[in-house]
C-alpha cells in the first residue's frame, strides 16, 4: 500500500490503539523500484533501524537510538520496501498481552476493549488495522503466533537461524526468532524468501538455503497428513473453538487430506511451561546484564559503581521484569544449577524429542493457537495452574525449544473477535508448512473482523 497512506493511517489508530512507539513523518525508502518498493513495513521496537529510537519497550532503553540496521532491516531495504514505524511490545518481550510495557497498553482495533496479545503487540495491532503490508516481530516462546490468533491475521515464526538476529535486542538468545505477520499466506511466503538466509554476523544463522516456494502454494491438500494435537484440544474449555476446529477437520478431510489425532505425554506437557520459564529467565537475566546505566541504557545517580548500576536497573525495569531477572538468575547461581537450570534443559530436550516422535507419521501438527478469543483488558486473568494454562494457552513454545517452523493462520471468528490455528512442521521444512497453510487458508476463506478505528 501507498506509504504515506500508511503513516497517515498509523497516525489516525494511534490514540484509540497505542500501538507504535515511533511512527516515521517521511517513509524511509532505500530504492524506489525494488521487487516489493509497493510494500510499506512496520518493526517491533526491538529490532534495530540506524538512527530510530529502539527501546524493546523499557525504560532503561527509552533514549537508545542503534547507529546500524539489523541484517533483516537491510534485507528489506534492499527490496525496496518502505519503513514507516516502530511498533509496541511487552517490555523486552516479556509477556504475552501487551499490558506490560513503559510505553502503556496497547489495545486491539477489532476491539478496544480487548487485548491484542503479545509481546509483538503493536504489529499484529497496526495489521488487524489494515495499516501496513508486514509487520515484523519476534517470537521466543508465541509472541508472534498468539497475537497473529487474537488479531485475524498470519504471523509467522521460519526455522531457527533461519532469519539473521543481528540488530535485534534479545529476550533469550536459544528460544529468539525473528518473526512476522501478514495478511495472508502468499505474502509470508514471499517475504520469507527475502528475509532468510545465512549471516556471518550473526553466528546463530543457518547456512541451508530456502529454496523458494512462494510460486508454487497450491489448495491441493491430497496425500497430506495432517495431526491434531490432542492434549491441547483436550483442555480447551470453550465449545465454539472446538467446533470450529472440527469444521475445520472436515473440511480436509472432504478435500482428501489425512487427518490423524496425536497424544503427547502429558507429565512432559505440563512441565513445559514451568521449564520455558527456567530457561527464557535466565539467558534473559544473563543477556541483559549489560542493561545496567554504564554499558548500556539510562543512567541514574549514585555514589559508586554498584549504586549506579542498582540505581539504574531499579528505575529502567518494571517491577514484572525484575521478578523475571531475579528468577532467570536464581536458576543459575551454581548452588542451583543442578536442580534448576540443567534439569530444565533436560526437559526441553525430552520435549523436543517427544515432538520429533509426533512428526514423524504427519506432515504438521495442527491446533487451535489460544483457546479462544482475545482477553479482556480488564479481565479475570487465566489460571496459572490449570491445564488449560499449562498446556492449551502455552504449548507454542514447543516451536522455540525445537526452533521448528510455526506459524498461525486465522481460523474464524467467535463473537466478533478472530481466533488462529497453528501450523507446526519439522525443521528446515518451511515449504511443507506453507503449502498445508496455504490450503487451509483456502479451505477456511475467513471472514475478517471489521475494525472499530
Ligand atoms: N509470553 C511469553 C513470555 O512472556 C512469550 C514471549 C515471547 O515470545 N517473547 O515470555
């Protein structure tokens, strides 16, 4: 779309949505005929544009403005896409609602009552808002593939390494991704051979080549097999996802897919959650260490080092991120280690060799992305011991702990709020993932929900 159109846009859903940190005056532009020069593009404020205020969403970052573009923004720049402006997250990606960040909340345009979801909150905001082509997120254990569900959009999250990490601020280096949303399946596609390839910057970066698919997407589902992941459907509480999920089923069956129900054991599920907490927390308290006022971030006044540091941590950091580093770190002293942080690793090699096991006879596995809707805002909050909790609102980050592709599609709506499916594949299989999305997205021909700004 016209990037001025775009701005314009931006400007007009900011004070009903909140979802921009920056919003550019001028569209930054590198080449005006690029293969996608028609594309205007949003980047959550975690990912690195040279000379733009980068603040992943924290206070300690408030003033931080990178003197280079991260590998991905580069790589767009180099289509000739358009940049038009920073998008809102949880404070340094932590959290899944769009309520935690130094910026306020960010509220969903379908409905301004509801949440957007998180941590990429700001970007799946703007797309459910029609306002850009592609935003771009991250994801480290949904924060792409839930607010993708809540918003009626496509958000997805390619192999591990798969997109370059150079230039964007990380929550946990093992589970980070860069991801994206768009509005529909072929223009994932299209954007994914752009964005993917190896960096020599960026020594997480897969060297396997994409081989490029996007023109061969195609609503032939015969001889695919499809697995629903049945411990997730299993503790999902509302009816409605689950008959849209069933409609859904028999559509692929009458268009002559397989469709097969897959059981994960369910001790091993419901430490997942738990286990991603160990793990995030802790690369995330060791990552940020240099957030502390004299390396990095906003100083505050003290009488020596050690007071400036506590000073500037104390101030820079909401209260949620600081339980969070405090946590991340205990699970890492050495007195801990054994009990705490290598049994988590443990744990998430066990689940990534119980999700091999359930891709084995099927091409993907299939489940509904939340449990329902959106939140409210101001809603009850789920419980955090349920199963549905522990399992059905979480399993997504079994993509993390295996860096496996995974990426969400709209599904349909319930009361006038969209809710994804999750599509999950096995590595490196990109393509397999996106042609079964493509075909489901034909099969669903979802019904968008109108926004209210
Ligand atoms: N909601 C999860 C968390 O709070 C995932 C966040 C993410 O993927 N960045 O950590």
């Amino acid at each position: 779309m016209d990037s001025k159109l775009s701005i314009k846009r931006l400007k007009a859903i900011q004070p009903a949505t909140n979802a921009c940190i920056t919003i550019f005056d001028e569209p930054m532009q590198a080449m005006k005929d690029g293969p996608l020069s028609t594309w205007s593009v949003a980047v959550k404020d975690n990912i690195s544009i040279k000379g733009e205020l980068t603040t992943a969403g924290t206070a300690i970052l408030a003033n931080y403005r990178p003197p280079f573009h991260a590998t991905v923004i580069q790589r767009l720049l180099d289509q000739g896409v358009s940049m038009v402006a920073k998008t809102a997250l949880d404070e340094l990606g932590m959290g899944g609602s769009g309520l935690n960040s130094f910026h306020g909340i960010v509220r969903n345009p379908l409905n301004l009552d509801y949440q957007a979801g998180g941590s990429s909150s700001g970007s799946a905001a703007i797309m459910a808002a029609k306002a850009v082509d592609m935003a771009l997120g991250t994801d480290t254990g949904d924060s792409v593939r839930k607010p993708a569900s809540f918003c009626g959009i496509v958000g997805i999250k390619p192999t591990y390494g798969r997109i370059s990490r150079y230039g964007v601020i990380p929550y946990a280096s093992s589970l980070d991704h860069v991801g994206y949303f768009t509005h529909n399946v072929k223009d994932g596609a299209i954007a994914l051979e752009v964005m993917a390839g190896y960096d020599p910057k960026d020594p997480t970066s897969i060297a396997q080549p994409l081989e490029a698919f996007s023109h061969l997407l195609s609503d032939d589902l015969k001889g695919k097999h499809i697995g629903i992941f049945k411990n997730v459907v299993d503790h999902i509480h509302d009816e409605r996802t689950k008959a849209l999920l069933h409609q859904l089923i028999e559509k692929i069956e009458t268009a002559g897919g397989n469709v097969s129900w897959i059981s994960l054991d369910e001790t091993l599920l419901k430490a997942m959650l738990p286990t991603y907490y160990v793990l995030a927390n802790g690369e995330a308290s060791s990552n940020h260490a240099n957030l502390n006022g004299l390396h990095f971030g906003v100083q505050q006044a003290g009488d020596d080092i050690t007071e400036i540091m506590e000073h500037s941590r104390t101030k820079g950091f909401s209260r949620a991120v600081r339980k969070r580093m405090v946590m991340g770190g205990y699970g890492l002293l050495q007195a801990h280690q054994e009990a705490i942080y290598f049994k988590a690793l443990k744990i998430r090699r066990l689940l990534v060799e119980a999700l091999d096991q359930a891709l084995e006879d099927v091409d993907v596995l299939v489940a509904p992305a939340t449990s329902s809707k959106a939140f409210l805002i101001n809603g009850e909050s789920n419980d955090p011991l349920s199963l549905n909790h522990l399992i059905s609102e979480n399993f997504m980050v079994l993509g993390n702990f295996s860096g496996y592709p995974s990426m969400t599609i709209p599904m349909g709506n319930i009361d006038d709020l969209p809710i994804g499916i999750n599509i999950t594949a096995k590595a490196f299989d990109e393509k397999g993932m996106f042609m079964i999305a493509y075909a489901l997205e034909q099969l669903i021909d979802y019904q968008a929900v109108q926004e209210v700004v």
